[in-house]
C-alpha cells in the first residue's frame, strides 16, 4: 500500500506525512512562514516598519543672496531660490511652523567682494551673519547651522588660501577659526565646518571655547568627498565660474572607505559633537560603516546634484515623486540621524498630509 499525500495549495504539488513533519517543525520555511503577511495592509506594514521618516530628521538647507526683499531662482535646482537676509527669516519661520527643527545656510557673495584671501568671510556684518541674526531674531528656537569654508568668499572659489596652485592649510586653520567665531556671535548653534583643511575642527573647537562659545556644538563635514555632484550647489554661491582646477588635494577620493573612518575618528578626537558624509545617495556604505563604528549623531547631505537628478526627472515624469521620500528612507536605513536636504519643506508639507 503507497503512503498517503497531502496536497499544498496553490501548486498541487504532492507531499507525503513524513516531508511535511519535517517542514512544519522547521522554522523560517514556506509554506508554515509567509513573509507577506506582514505586508497585506497599510496598517500592519506601518506596525512592523523598522524605519522611519519624520520631520525630525529634516535640515532645510537654504542660500543667501545680497539685496532686500529678494527671492533669486538657481536655474540648476528648480524650486530652489536664493533670499535675501531681510526675507530668510519668512522662509526659515514657514519651515519651523512645518516641524523642521534647523536650517543650514550658504552664502551667494557679490562677486566683488570676493578676495584671494576671502576677507568677506570674517566680516562680522556679511551675509550669514546677518542672516543668523534675523533668524535669531524671528524664530529663536529654530537651530541656525552655519557654513564654514572659504570657497562662497575666495576669487580663485577654493576653501582655503592658495600660494601658487598649493592649498595652505596650516595659514588656512585661523582663518576658518575666526569665520566660525564670528558666526557664533551672531548667534549660530552649530558649526559646520566643509573645508576639508587638516586640523580645523580642532582649531575651531579650541577658538570658540576660548571665546566662551563651549555650548556651540560643531557639525564636521568628517567624509566630503571630492565628488561629481556638487555641480549645482556651485551655481547656486557663485563659485563653478571662479574655481581653478579642482579639490582632490583636500576633498577625499571617492574610491576610499577606510579613510572616511580615519578621518572621522580624527573629527571625533578634535572636538566633533556630529559628523557627516557628503553626497548622500552614492556613500550609503559609509554612513553604515560610520554609525556601526563610532555611534555618534551621524548625518548626511543630500546634495544639490542629487536634488536636480530627482526633481528633474520628477518633473519630466520620469519618476514618480515618491522617489523622493525613499531616497531620504535609505538615507535612514543606512543609519543617518538626519538629512541636510532641498526637499525639506516639500517633505514636511507631504509628511503632513501623510500623518
């Protein structure tokens, strides 16, 4: 006499009593474990997600252009505008009422004032500074996060001062450490150093400690690589006309991971209270790594190319715009605490209306 079968729907495919003890008391094997269960409806995919997006992790970064009552569209970033000081705390006041807990700013400096030794970045009455203090003024709970480099000021559009074609670092550390002092007496609450200079979070930490400033924290750009994507952003400050050659004496190659570690670690040891990876989208593995190694409030930058690829192909409608909120998701899921965004205030409306 032949043993008896069962069948398992949906395939009719015949198993006897003896294969399917075996099955049942294995875990982890279909037909017992069915992985779509958990994802059948809206409200138990919500209740097993294991990231989330919220308005929490959103830095709106915004740039400021002289002149008053001026809202200046950057033809490269569609539905990205430059303000004006007088008009950057309008904005920065519709993006808190939206939940957005900072805003980072990036100055567009007149051409004219810009110097070899980009002097404009230590007038204590330039654009960002004057900028903090409207903010300040407006909305003093919003967290102000200030650019440090010389790049927006200098004439030859490099983040610190040149002797011939040579990057000086060590003349470049004072420098960076008085810009960030004057930006501390505006009132801004987070330094953010981009330079890529060797020793400048340090050199920064020890000035603005002195100064009085120990409650100023410093956000490091800890692994900036010297990237393809930035094309846009220097549209937006004036500085893609001005550059002279390149920043791959400074900014990291972008074939190396453990040197993000390394350079990380050195921020950590200097004083950084967070880190960041900059662009985003292409250095997922290095935001992991970072997190798992350090644990420290770890930060990405969605940056500007990054932006116009994903706005522009949602326009063209190419994509769907929900690739927007899944690019910053993966941003999450790859371990980052926050996100310095363009889409901020978009997200925070369409969060909105989500919740």
């Amino acid at each position: 006499m032949s043993d008896p079968k069962i069948v398992t729907p949906p395939f009719g495919r015949e198993i006897d009593y003896k294969e399917a003890a075996k099955v049942s008391a294995m875990s982890g094997r279909y037909p017992t474990v069915r992985m779509r269960r958990n994802r059948t409806g809206v409200g138990v995919r919500r209740l097993v997600a294991e990231n989330k997006l919220s308005v929490d992790d959103l830095i709106w970064t915004a740039f400021v252009i002289d002149g008053e009552n001026n809202r200046l569209p950057v033809e490269s970033m569609p539905g990205v505008v430059r303000y004006s000081p007088d008009v950057i705390a309008e904005a920065a006041n519709e993006a808190f009422e939206l939940g957005i807990p900072a805003i980072a700013l990036f100055p567009f400096t007149d051409p004219k004032k810009k110097t070899p030794d980009g002097r404009e970045s230590l007038d204590p009455d330039n654009l960002v500074c004057t900028a903090i203090r409207n903010i300040k003024a407006q909305i003093p709970e919003m967290l102000v996060i200030c650019d440090v480099a010389l790049d927006p000021y200098t004439s030859h559009g490099h983040d610190g001062l040149m002797d011939g074609e040579t990057i000086l670092n060590d003349e470049t550390l004072e420098v960076l450490a008085k810009q960030a002092f004057n930006q501390a007496e505006a009132g801004c609450d987070t330094i953010s150093p981009s330079d890529m200079m060797d020793g400048r979070v340090g050199a920064i930490r020890q000035t603005l400690d002195a100064a009085g400033y120990q409650d100023v924290r410093i956000m490091a750009y800890s692994a900036k690589y010297a990237s393809a994507f930035y094309g846009p952003f220097r549209d937006a400050i004036g500085t893609k006309a001005a550059l002279i050659g390149d920043k791959r004496t400074y900014q990291m190659d972008p074939a190396n991971s453990d040197e993000a570690m390394r350079e990380i670690a050195l921020d950590i040891d200097e004083g950084a209270d967070m880190v960041m990876v900059k662009p985003g989208m292409p250095y997922l593995d290095i935001v992991r790594r970072a997190k798992d190694t350090f644990g420290m409030p770890t930060f990405v930058y969605q940056v500007s190319g990054e932006y116009a690829m994903l706005k522009g192909a949602v326009e063209h409608g190419w994509l769907d715009e929900r690739v927007i909120l899944e690019s910053l998701l993966g941003f999450k899921r790859a371990g980052a605490d926050g996100v310095l965004t363009y889409f901020a205030v978009d997200v925070a409306k369409k969060l909105k209306q989500l919740s």
